[in-house]
C-alpha cells in the first residue's frame, strides 16, 4: 500500500508537528479568551443526572441536523459541509496515526472503501457544501442573511469580510487536498487509485501532461500550503464565527431542558444586588454562551414578528450586540442599555418565542429581553406611558384593562354558576381570566365555553369578583415585583379555596398557573380550555351534530403552542365541527404573533401592526371563520380582520364559540 507522501520522511514529521505546537497554542488561547469572558456570568443550574437527553439532542440536533434540516436549502448544505469535514477529520486522525506513530490500520478493505473512496466521496460532499452556502450567501442573498434593524450607532454586524474569507479558506483546503490525492496517484502510478475517483480522475490529467518530477515537486508545494492553510483554519477558527463549531454543539447540549413556560427564572428580590440585567455579568455563564453559539444564520430574525413588521427589533442583532458587548467586557463593564442595546428594542418584543423555537442552536434570546426589562422597570422606572399606565392598574385594581367599567362578573349575571367558596362539590375551578372577564366581546366565548361545559354534565365555580391577574402583563413587561405580589395573592386565595384543578380560557393564564405559580408554592393540575373541549368531544361527553361546511383557518397562540406544545387540541375541537380546516402558510410551531404578547397589548408599536399582518394571513387562506383559542388573539385578529378584510365577511371566533355553533342550542 502506497504512503501518503512521495517523499515524506521523519524530519518531514517534526517540521509538521513543530509547526502544529504554535497552532494549537493560538487556538487554545483564543478559545480561553472566551472562556474566560463567559466565567464573568453569574452561575447556571445544571445537572449532569440529565445526561441522557442532552446526549439525545447532540445526536438529533447536531449530528443530525433536525432543526436546521427544516429550511432544505441551508440545512442541506450545511449537512454536506459538516459531514463532509468531520469524516476528514477522521481519515486525518487515521494517516497519522499509521504514517506518525506507525500503528498499521490503513490497509486492506478498511483502506480500500474508508480512507480511499468514503474520503473521497466526503471531500467532494464538503465542496458542495461550502459552493450552495456561497451561493447562498452571495447570489440568492435572503435578507435574514445581510438585513439587520438599526438600533444604533456604531452597533456590531456581520463581518462580510470574514464571511467570504473563511468560505474561500476552506474551498482551498478542500480543492488542494484533491490536488495532493491526484498528484501522489499519478507520481506513484499507485494501482489501488481509482478507489479514490476524484483523485484518480485528476491523476489522469497529470499523467498525461507532467512529468514524474514536476509533478513531485508540484505535490511538495501543494502539501505544505495545504498544511499551512490548514493549521491557519485551526489557530483562526476561534477568533471567528466559526467557534460555534465548538460553542453550539456545547450550547444544544447544556441547555434548559424544562418546559419553554417555565425558563422565566424568578428573583430573589431581598438578596439581588441589580434587579435585573444591567451590565454583562449580571448573565449566567450560559446566557453567555448562547451570544458565543450564535451562527448569525438569521433564522431568529426571519421569523420574528416585530422584525417584520419594521419594529427596532432583530433578535439576531441583538445576540450580536450582546456579543459585541462581552467582548467589550475585556476592557472592563459597561451598562448595557444604551450603548449595546436601545430601549426601543427591548420594547418592540411580544415574547412570542418565535426566536428560540427557529434557532438551530436553542439560543434563549426571550429571558435576555426580559432580563433587560426588568432592570429597566425596577431599577430606572423606565416604562413606555402607556405599558406603565398597565402596571398601575395592575397594582391598584388587580387587572391590566385601565378605563374598564366592566366587574369580574358582569359576564355571567344571568347564569347560575356559583362562586368556589359557595360550590359543595365541583370538578374545577374556572378561571376566566382579565381579557375574558373584562372585555365584553369575549364575554360571548366565556358563555359559549359554559354553555358547553353545562350540556357535557360538568360541575365547576368560579372565584367572580375574588379573581385577580395572574401577573402575566406585569412579568412580561418586567415588573417581578408586581408579578410575584399578584402570584402570591393567587396562590394564597386558591390554597384557602381548596383548588386543586383548575381549567383556564387563556393561555397566558394557563401558562403562569402551569410553570411559574409553582416556583412560589402554587401546585395545580392545569388545563386550557381546548384541551378540555377536545377532551369532551373524543370521549363523545359533547357530541357536534350540525358540522359546518365553510372553511375553517386556525391561528395558534403563541403561549399555547411554542410555550407549552398544545397544537393538536384545538384542531382536533374545530375538526369535529368543519369539513373544511385550513392551514395558514405559517401555522403550529412557527406560527406568527397576534401582536399582544410581552405588554404591546398596552402600547403604541413602532411600525406597522403584527396583528394586521397576521389578519393578512389568515385572509389568504379564504377561510370565512378564523378559529382562535386565546381572548389576545381573539381582540388582535377582529380589529386586523376589520382593517383588512376589504368587504369581506370574515368571523373571528373563539372555538369555544365554533363548538357551540353544532350543538343542538341556542347561543345567547
């Protein structure tokens, strides 16, 4: 079996690993660099107990690819590039351990089919990699690749620079390692070579027009540029942003393993030092981590409703700016707010989680967001007017609606539904929640909702006037404070009740009841009202007997899809009562906002509305019903619909209110 080299001899060896030594040290000190910057941040729970399903998602997400395999362009190309360089890694690995510690492994059909034709097959995958990502980034040129908001002055952007300069590097590490392969065939006339096809379909080019000697000399050149560019790749690789070889695989494997409801991390309001994030370190090392993981693939930006919609807001800026910011921490800390992130972009975020459930690399940009907020909220008392408007009426009247004249009841007068501290003996507690209670289309659903649950036989009370928000606008919005007040006093009433069950309209509510209350002592069974409605239908407690025959289209919220995974409950609801559901073009996991989310349900937005933009969608589908399970959504669409509609009669309904429609009653 030929060696690799035509005239590689033990001096050739140590130049190679003399050569190595001052690599391995530039690339080490980079990579220490960044260690030490995320070191800053303040600890991060983890527990190694949890190592099986980390392992499992380092399998699915990196080495398999299944997040970034949802855009097939990207991640296809992606796959062939990694791929290709992790089995060259390997053959590398292989030949020196044969040729430079002489453990002989490179022979027969392991050499044959693995280190000559799957490294072959592998380089030219790689090669096709790196040219669709170059197309893509420089012919097809999506705007999630080179658009970014602008915050500010002087903030960090992509590096175009370095973007092609490291494309370029790695084509000729790939193209001259070819080359190499071709020449060694040729100038051996090695006759195990056409198992390595493309090397020996360029050795036939150089048989036929060199000489044996130039053609060594040739490969002598070839080998030590391709071994400089090599090791130039390695001691740069952590200065750029391909340090997220390593930082990303790291950061799928150590991230929050809970529910997305529940990653809002509580503050131990007497003991913080800085309520909040106000400067870099007031991150976890693993937030820190998440800025350091980042590709800038944009996929957080394309599918973020407040990008857009012309908003101030690009989550992939941000992670770049946070990223410029602990860079710049080297030199010492600085306030975040204003000279790395604009105020205006923290407030034009809905907390969607449209960002993180996108990013290949479950980059967690919602908890900065907020993390940001809250130091603003409680430590500046900087709130846009109208958000703070929000947060007074929080505090004085126990709900976000201000200038309602609507009571906690007003929605049931007629109804005999008793209160929890009246009712013998119930199923659950119904929590009607502030946007169902306070606002009067919604008291519509509500009804339609009870009216369903009286027909399926089920006993349940409500607290009526006793109910508070459960803090959800206060948290968002960064009041901790507030949200935790709220909370308390819920979890205090509820446990004085008897509560146990509980069976909330909204999924913001439901939300808090099922992943946050339980920080502060709060333990309930949960269920969202579409759960309990499919629940009702499958067991055949709740029979539709009049299906309807015009299209259906179905809008999932935010905090009841990305948050808590429930998409398939409202369909199985509207499939029972349409012939005919209708998805939109953006629907379940990548579902785009209503626009209420994170406190813009109280504020002016900045460019155009999310919610008419969704109303948009929702229009192309043709549907003549946009189903919704959430009182947000409910008030966002009708007023996009109203706006957008052009004449059409479109209905937004709660599928509390579709159900209803096939029951053999009379809505009220």
């Amino acid at each position: 079996m030929p060696t690799r080299e035509v005239y590689w001899n033990i001096h050739h060896v140590w130049i190679m690993y003399a050569l190595l030594a001052p690599t391995l040290l530039i690339f080490g000190y980079g990579v220490y660099r960044r260690l030490r910057l995320w070191w800053r941040g303040r600890p991060y729970p983890f527990h190694w107990k949890e190592a099986l399903p980390r392992a499992r998602a380092i399998a699915l997400e990196v080495f398999a690819h299944r997040r970034m395999l949802r855009e097939a362009y990207s991640g296809l190309s992606h796959f062939a590039l990694f791929a290709g360089f992790l089995i060259l890694f390997i053959g590398t690995l292989v030949v020196m351990v044969h040729e430079d510690f002489k453990i002989r492994i490179m022979q027969g059909a392991f050499y044959l089919y693995f280190q000559s034709l799957a490294l072959d097959v592998f380089g030219l995958l790689a090669i096709l990699g790196i040219v669709m990502l170059a197309a893509k980034r420089y012919l097809m040129r999506p705007a999630r690749l080179h658009v970014n908001v602008p915050e500010r002055e002087g903030a960090s952007r992509q590096r175009p620079g370095e973007d092609a300069a490291l494309l370029a590097l790695i084509f000729l590490i790939l193209v001259t390692g070819f080359l190499i392969e071709g020449l060694r065939i040729a100038a051996t006339r090695d006759p195990w070579g056409h198992w390595s096809p493309i090397g020996w379909l360029l050795a036939q080019g150089f048989q036929a027009h060199w000489e044996v000697a130039m053609m060594r000399e040739v490969h002598r050149f070839l080998w030590w540029f391709h071994l400089v560019l090599a090791f130039g790749l390695i001691a740069w690789l952590p200065y750029t942003k391909l340090l997220h070889v390593f930082t990303a695989a790291a950061n799928i494997f150590l991230r929050p393993l809970e529910p997305a409801g529940a990653r809002l991390a509580p503050l131990d309001l007497e003991t913080a030092e800085t309520l909040g994030i106000a400067r870099i370190e007031d991150f976890t090392w693993k937030d820190l981590l998440d800025l350091d993981a980042c590709t800038e693939c944009g996929r957080c930006q394309q599918e973020c409703p407040a990008t857009a919609t012309g908003k101030p807001l690009s989550p992939k800026t941000l992670i770049l700016d946070l990223r410029e910011a602990l860079s710049a921490a080297e030199k010492g800390s600085t306030p975040l707010i204003g000279r790395f992130v604009s105020e205006e972009t923290l407030w034009s975020c809905t907390t969607c989680l449209a960002c993180t459930r996108a990013c290949p690399v479950f980059i967690e940009h919602v908890p900065k967001i907020v993390g940001l907020r809250r130091y603003l909220v409680m430590e500046k008392a900087n709130v846009p007017e109208l958000m703070a408007e929000t947060l007074r009426s929080l505090e004085d009247r126990g709900h976000p609606f201000r200038g309602t004249t609507l009571s906690r009841t007003d929605w049931c007068r007629d109804l005999s539904i008793p209160s929890i501290r009246e009712a013998d003996q119930v199923d659950f507690l119904l929590w009607i929640g502030c946007a169902s209670a306070l606002n009067e289309r919604n008291h519509r659903v509500v009804r339609a909702l009870v009216r369903a649950l009286g027909e399926a036989g089920l006993r349940f009370a409500i607290l009526g006037s006793e109910e508070r928000c459960t803090g959800d606008p206060a948290r968002r919005i960064g009041n901790e404070y507030l949200f935790e007040q709220l909370a308390r006093e819920n979890i205090r009433r509820l446990n004085a009740s008897g509560v146990r069950r509980i069976v909330t309209v909204c999924p913001h509510c439901f939300n808090c009841f099922a992943h946050e209350y339980p920080h502060f002592g709060g333990h309930y069974e949960v269920i969202h009202h579409s759960q309990l409605l499919a629940d009702l239908v499958r067991t055949g407690r709740l029979r539709p007997r009049r299906p309807h025959s015009i299209a259906v289209t179905y809008h999932d919220p935010c905090y009841l899809g990305r948050y808590n995974d429930i998409y398939d409950a409202p369909r199985d609801v509207l499939r029972a009562c349409a012939r005919d559901l209708r998805e939109m073009s953006r629907c379940r996991d990548r579902a785009f906002c209503c626009g209420a989310g994170g406190g813009l349900m109280w504020t002016e937005e900045l460019g155009r509305r999310i919610n008419r933009e969704r109303a948009e969608q929702a229009l192309r589908t043709e549907a003549a019903v946009i189903a919704v399970s959430c009182p947000f959504c409910l008030i966002m669409l009708e007023e996009g619909v109203t706006a957008k509609a052009e004449g059409r009669t479109v209905e937004v309904l709660d599928i509390a209110e579709v159900l209803e429609r096939t029951l053999d009653r009379e809505p009220t």
